[in-house]
C-alpha cells in the first residue's frame, strides 16, 4: 500500500445543496460561538491516520473521503487541504462551487497555519480592533499542530507591527493585542458533532482479545519495564500513550471493528512507576471475562476513557513540581498536553515507538508465516483471475476482483480481516493512488486482456501483517507502458539490493527507487516506503524511505518496510510494484575489514509474489537485475510450492511465474 495511507471509496460529487447547505449551518453555529475561521482534521482523540465512522468530521462537512485531509471554514471561503495521493480523489468529491482544494505539498500551497496567520492580518487591516478567534477541538489536533499555529500567529503579528509602524507617522494606530486566538471552545464541544447530531455514528465498542506471547514475543511487564527505564533516564514520573497501536502493543491485545482494518481498540494508557492504568469503556472493551482477568494479573488498573485529562491533572497536583510528564506532542492530541505546564513537560518520541518498529524474533516470525500464507492466497487468486480474463474471456468488475481476492485469503489459516482496503484499478483507475471500487459508481471498471490493473492488497492474520501491490496486464501492453513498468521494477530492484551504514535515515535510499524515471524526466508523488507494524497497523513509523528529508528516522535491523515505486498517468494507467522488506545486519567482513568496525544493513523479502515477467523490456535491464529477478522468484518458489497440490491451476501458475527470465536482448 503507498506510503503513509489506506484505500479510500471514490464517488461523484455530493449535491450541490447539500454542500452548501452543511457549510451555511456551520457558519451560522460559528458566529453564535464566536469564531471566524473553524479547523476540521481527518483526526481522532488518538490522531490515528486511520479514524472510525463517528469521528468522521472532515468527510462529514466536504464530502471528501481520503482518509488525509484538513478542512478549513470561514464565513466567506472553504479550502481543503490533501496531499498528492489524494490530488484526483478530492477533485472528484470535492463540490467545487462551495470548495476550494488546496495541493499540500506544491510549492505555492501554503501550510495551514501560515494561511491562518494572514486571514488573521487581513482581518486586522479590515477591522482594527477585533482579534481573529480560530476554533478548534482540542481533542482532535495535535499539540504541535497548535503549537505551529501559534508561532505562525506570532510571526505574524510582529511583521504586521514593523511594517505599520514603519508606514505610519505614529504607532498610535498598532494594536498591542493578539492578530489571532486560538479558542477551542469548550463550552462547546465540536461543532461538526452538533450539526451530524443524531446522525453522527456511535463511537465503536469492539472488545479486546489477548495477542498471544507466541506472537507478540514480549509480555506486558518487560514491556512496562522497559518503558519505566526509559522514564528514569529522563527523569518522568508518568508517560502517556494516546495512539491505539500503542496501547494495542504495550498490553498485548487487539480488537476488530474500531477502526477498519486495524486490529486496535479505541483506549488510552498511561504508565507511572508505580502503576499502569488502561483508559477505555470496559463495558465492551472487556466484555470478554478472561481478557479482563489477563490485564488484571499483569497489574493493569482499569478506567473509565474519559478519566484520562483528569488523572493526568491530578498526578500533576500529587507529585507538583516533582511531576514530569511524557507526552510526544506530534502524537498527542493538545487537550491531554496543555494539562501540563511547558517545564514539566517531556517532549520527546516516546520508549514504545523505537522498540515496536524493531521486532523481536516471534514477531518477525509471524510476519515471514504470514507472508507465505499471502503468497498461497495470491497464487490461487491470480490463477483464477488469468483464467477468468484470458481463457474465459470474461470482463471481471473491480468490485468482484476485491470480493474473490478476499475470499482466498479468508480460506488461509490464521486469516481474520484485511491489512486495508483493497485496491483494485483497472486502466485509468489504477492512477487514482487510493482508489476503491464501489458497485454503483461511474468509476467502477471491468478488467479484459485490453487494460491494465493495478492491486494493492494485504491481510491481517494472527501472527502477521502483509501489504503487495502488483501490476498486471494479461493481454499485449504497448512499448510505453512496458518500458514505464520496467522502470518502475528497476526502482524496486534498486532498493532492494541496497547495503548501507547504521544511522542512515530512510530519505538517504529513496533515490535508488527513482534514479531509473529520472533519467527519463520521471517521477511518483508517494513516498517509497512505510514502516509495517506486526499484526498491527499497516502503516507504522517512526521510519519511512522517502523524499522528505525531515523524517530523520534511521533504519535498523529487525524493521520492516515497503518498497513501492510507482508511476502514474492520469486518465490512463497506474504502475506500482511493492514487496515489504525486512532489515538485517551484513555479518561477514568486506574486502578483510572487521565487521565490528560499522554495521551495514541489508534487506530481505517478506513478499513472496512473482512479479509479471513479459511486461520487462529486457533491453533496459542490468544482467544483476535479471539475476536479482531469478533469484527472487526461485525464493517465491521454494516457499510456497510445496504448499500448492500438484496439477492445481495456482501450481501451475506458480512454476511458469517463477521460471527463469528469457534473457534475449
């Protein structure tokens, strides 16, 4: 799945009334609380990348369905904000008479606090003595997100002082008084809420079951004991963990149905050296008697959810200045961190983030079980497809291709949902980078031997995780497209065999996906790859090998990753080839060096899916390359045929996938 997202529905523009309709009743809400400009985020409490139908406030108010996303509303202007991915999706929904889509991630496109700084001045210039009020709710921003709107604020205000001061014969015109406030109205909740009113789905209540230690590798006390030495080297006396993978991960449990997906439950935890207390509604969360009794044992205290700003404030009144409170403020929402004054306040990634992106060795096995459970799936389902579109000549809907993919994984053991959404564009759909079938639309394509299709797809099992996307074409593609294809295969590849020194951030490999489309004037808008958690969320960080610099994350042994290049023409075909990868340290010396002297990494495939071999241009292809190719698919063989009864259609499919390359140039 492309870096850092799921599959989101794609549907034709929502009736024009009932865009405006929605914006005219929030702008009357917003002038009788007060505020000239509201922020709705994708976001919930936990500012999960992934949120439930009942915090669906940005969908709800634009129509948009992308699951990243900021809608920002005034009495006169609405603007969304998105990223590349999501360019074409919010087009199509977005009601352009009432919206106006703003390109995240464009030169000219300005980040949402620096927008809201100078609506703040121009409303300054407009009326002199009136400051700017910004609603927000609190619980569903990040402190750093407020953070950044007040610096921009600031900055502001001080350029706006300068400057009228320097153009006027006194200053008795400046206002000493903020340009702009941020109110998060807590008198009155979300707005967004007030309007769905009973509408507004219920916030799910999935119950937990116990990950088990032959998957999860690690019991809930070393994890806690590793969190609270952490918190005595930074001198915390309470560390808080607001993200649902978090808390999933630290009490070894997942849940099925509070997020699409994602095996997490919707809960906060919070760790002291003295106790470990789980936030959530046990009511249903831990309706399951032995689930309940398992936290118990383990020392686990049990609270209702919404006890969570209340204790936090209360432990601050207990220790007083002795308190210091650990809360990473990109990941935690600004309700829970404005509980805690800025000096005892631990503003860092927190001890759970590193050490759940590094399995363990049960993790990682799980994860290499999935895998070949997914490869068999896939072989059966490919085989099914090729015949069903070559032989019987059928045309086969999106819609249907989602449905019997997902029918073979359910038949694997330990199958019990889907890692997302899948994605399956056939031609022109397959450039939507998060695009999701719906029967009924004007969108929805069928698959013949004359179009491509692009399919990204992953399970969730027991034990493991698994994220693929493949290309397929099973009539003549045209030179074009090939030679895109192979380009793309040459990024993969690229990655692939990459060995590098410890330390290296992610950014640093991202130009071996792309060197092969630049030198063609190419390039993909996504990000090459996102960390996996296992049987956890598909996307999971702190790491990523993308363009952006910022993520300085280093890559390390026993993490996972996606390697997904891709190329995309709208209107016309997508192209992506991914494999998850598994990071290991190069054991043996080179050229007679010492290996203690700097660790190198290296990767390994998890994947185990063959990769379309008369779509390569041989003539663009490295011999290593081809080798690379062979090598990987005598891998896929030796794994998964032995799984597969002789003579079966998916066997048969398999062993010709898996042949060696004709190498004729």
């Amino acid at each position: 799945m492309s870096s850092t997202s799921t599959a989101e529905s794609v549907n034709a523009s929502p009736p024009m009334n009932v865009a405006g309709e929605k914006l005219t009743r929030l702008r009357d809400l917003m002038e009788s609380v007060g505020v000239d400009a509201y922020v709705v985020p994708t976001d919930d409490p936990h500012l999960s990348e992934y949120v439930s139908d009942a915090y669906a406030r940005r969908e709800y108010i634009s129509g948009f369905q992308g699951s990243a996303g900021t809608a920002l509303i005034t009495s006169t202007g609405a603007w969304l904000w998105t990223d590349s991915r999501y360019y074409n999706e919010a087009t199509l929904q977005l009601d352009s008479d009432y919206w106006t889509l703003m390109k995240a991630g464009l030169p000219k496109t300005p980040l949402i606090p620096k927008f809201l700084a100078d609506l703040a001045v121009e409303h300054r210039k407009s009326d002199a003595g009136k400051t700017y009020r910004i609603g927000i709710d609190p619980f569903v921003h990040s402190a750093s997100f407020a953070k950044e709107l007040e610096d921009a604020i600031e900055t502001a205000q001080e350029t706006y002082v300068l400057t009228n001061t320097a153009d006027s014969d006194s200053s008795s015109n400046v206002h000493d008084d903020s340009l702009g406030i941020i109110d998060t109205l807590d008198d009155h909740g979300n707005l967004i809420d007030i309007l769905w009113g009973a509408d507004r789905p219920p916030i799910p209540t999935s119950p937990f079951r116990v990950h088990p230690m032959e998957y999860a590798g690690m019991t809930i006390q070393e994890k806690v004991a590793h969190i609270r030495k952490c918190m005595t080297e930074e001198s915390a006396t309470l560390c808080v963990f607001p993200a649902l993978d978090d808390v999933a991960y630290i009490l070894n449990v997942r849940a099925k149905g509070d997020v699409e997906c994602n095996p997490v439950g919707i809960a906060y935890c919070a760790v002291t050296q003295e106790h470990v207390t789980l936030y959530c509604n046990a009511e249903h969360k831990l309706s399951d008697a032995s689930v309940k009794q398992y936290l118990l044992d383990a020392g686990v205290t049990i609270c209702p959810y919404d006890d969570i700003v209340v204790d936090i404030q209360k432990h601050l009144e207990q220790k007083k200045k002795m308190a210091r409170v650990w809360m990473d403020k990109s990941r935690c929402n600004f309700a829970l961190v404005r509980c805690v004054p800025p000096k005892q306040l631990v503003d860092k990634q927190n001890p759970i983030t590193p050490l759940k992106a590094c399995k363990n060795s049960a993790e990682l096995e799980g994860m290499r079980k999935a895998h070949i459970v997914d490869g068999v799936a896939m072989a059966h389902f490919i085989a099914w497809l090729q015949d069903a579109v070559v032989n019987q000549k059928r045309s086969v809907s999106e819609v249907e291709i989602d449905q019997v993919l997902t029918s073979f994984r359910a038949q694997q053991e330990g199958f019990f949902d889907l890692s997302f959404p899948t994605i399956a564009g056939v031609g022109s759909n397959g450039a939507i980078i998060h695009y999701r079938a719906k029967e009924g639309t004007d969108l929805m394509k069928y698959l013949d031997t004359t179009q491509p299709i692009l399919l990204d797809s992953g399970g969730q099992y027991y034990f493991g995780t698994t994220d693929v996307t493949r290309t397929w074409h099973f009539g003549t593609a045209t030179e074009e497209f090939k030679e895109y294809y192979t380009r793309v295969l040459k990024g993969n590849i690229g990655v692939d065999t990459m060995i590098w020194p410890e330390e290296t951030p992610g950014f640093v490999l991202d130009v071996m996906a792309r060197k092969a489309l630049w030198d063609i004037q190419k390039d993909y808008g996504h990000g090459t790859g996102h960390g996996v958690g296992a049987a956890l969320n598909v996307h999971e960080g702190p790491h990523s090998i993308s363009p952006r610099w910022n993520n300085k994350e280093p890559l390390k042994a026993s993490m996972i990753v996606s390697n997904e290049p891709g190329y995309y023409e709208d209107g016309r075909f997508g192209i992506r080839i991914e494999n998850l990868l598994e990071i290991l340290t190069v054991e043996d010396a080179v050229n007679g060096e010492a290996a203690s002297k700097k660790q190198f990494l290296k990767f390994r495939p998890l994947t185990l899916i063959p990769i379309q071999k008369n779509l390569i241009k041989i003539e663009i292809m490295t011999e290593v390359e081809l080798d690379w190719l062979d090598t990987y698919h005598q891998l896929v063989w030796e794994k998964l045929s032995g799984l597969l009864e002789d003579s079966s259609p998916a066997k048969d499919w398999l062993r010709t996938s898996c042949e060696k390359i004709e190498r004729k140039r």
